[in-house]
C-alpha cells in the first residue's frame, strides 16, 4: 500500500483477524485479513463478527475491498461449537455475497475447508482471486485428508506408518498448491509477491467502474 497510509481498526478486539483502510495508488481501500500471529488466524466467533461488520462498512460507504487470506480454518473446540461459530461464519458469507463493491482476494499462504470458501472466495462472489505460490488450498490439511479417504489402504499395508507418510507426500504434491485451485477456475492467477501492488492497482482499476446490481428482497426474502 501506499507508504504510511495503513490505518488499522481494532487491533485489540480479535487479533486473529485484521481490519483497516489503506491508499492503494492514491485511492481508499479497505483491507481484511488474518493474522496467524495469533490462534494461526483461524476464524472464530469474535474474528466473524469484526470482518462481517467491516465488510458491510465498506460496502455502505463504496470502498472496495481487499482481502489477504491465511487461515487454517474454523477454530474448533465445544466453546465454539455452544457459541455458534458456524452462526456467526455466516455472517462472512452473507456480507461477502451482499457486497457490490470491487472485491479481490489474495491467498498467501494456507486457506482450508469453509473458511477459505468464506474469506472472499469465487464463490463469494469475488471479482479477481490471485495467489501466491506459496499458496496451500485444500479442502483440509493432508494428514487428515490421508486418515480419511486412504485409511483402508494404509492400514492394510505391510508397514502402515511408512505408507501413510507416502500418501501425505503425494496428497501434499498434488493438491497443496495454488495451480490445481487455478486449473478448475478458483484461482484467476498465481503472481509473484513481488508483483502484487501493481497486479491490485491494475485490478481496482478495472474493477472502478464496477455496477452490481443485486435482487430486491425484504428481511432477507427475494420477492416471489
């Protein structure tokens, strides 16, 4: 972003998410990501409800909306569960999905499972969705995906362990990267980091004159 123009919101309240406006070429943007300093971002109760609310911000005052993604998923336990974690991760996709404003995403490092599909995905209706190399896109991490779909094989095997950490190198090979995201169209492009500002000023650019124009609806009902 542009130099010094970084001004973040509520860096108290649910550190795993981060929340902001910047200047990107001189124009306002809002900003949201996770930051896995902390819980390794993962998506909580307290993390949905702050990005859901920016989200609608943004949306309300017409600032477009970048999203840097990193997460490993919803965090699990009983006290989520009791809270209504997948609740309040509603709240993201609703937001995401109502918002009309340019929307582009950028996965850096790991988006797994539901919430990547709720943080600015294609599927939330996203305009542009880049990723670094770096980027690990699955629908779980490998071990479990090894322990669930190849458990039969690995336990018949003459040497499980040895088997199963075959599969999770060949799983990890296969489908922890960023081109098999892109090849069925969830990813636009994989960059370089070094080529993301000007690959976001080129996107917003397009993306300026963006008209979205959504159903009419009342409480959430689309009329009959």
């Amino acid at each position: 972003f542009d130099r010094d123009s970084f001004l973040e919101l509520q860096p108290q309240y649910a550190p795993n998410a981060l929340i902001g406006f910047a200047r990107l070429d001189g124009h306002s943007v809002g900003i949201v990501a996770n930051q896995p300093a902390f819980m390794s971002g993962a998506l909580n109760i307290d993390a949905s409800d702050k990005i859901a609310r920016f989200i609608r911000i943004c949306d309300a005052f017409n600032v477009p909306l970048l999203t840097f993604v990193d997460c490993p998923g919803f965090l699990p336990g009983t006290d989520q569960e009791y809270g209504g974690v997948i609740r309040h991760g509603a709240k993201i996709i609703y937001a995401y999905c109502e918002a009309t404003v340019p929307k582009v995403s950028v996965v850096t490092r790991k988006a797994m499972g539901g919430a990547y599909v709720a943080m600015g995905s294609k599927q939330m209706r996203t305009d542009l969705a880049f990723a670094w190399p770096t980027a690990q896109i699955a629908v779980m991490g490998a071990a479990p995906a090894v322990r669930v779909l190849y458990r039969d094989e690995v336990r018949r095997a003459a040497d499980p362990a040895q088997r199963e950490s075959e599969l999770v190198a060949e799983y990890r090979e296969q489908f922890f990267n960023p081109y098999r995201a892109a090849d069925v169209g969830q990813i636009d492009e994989v960059i370089e980091p070094c080529e993301t500002r000007p690959r976001l000023v080129r996107a917003l650019e397009i993306l300026r004159t963006k008209v979205q124009q959504n159903p009419p609806k009342k409480h959430g009902l689309s009329p009959v």
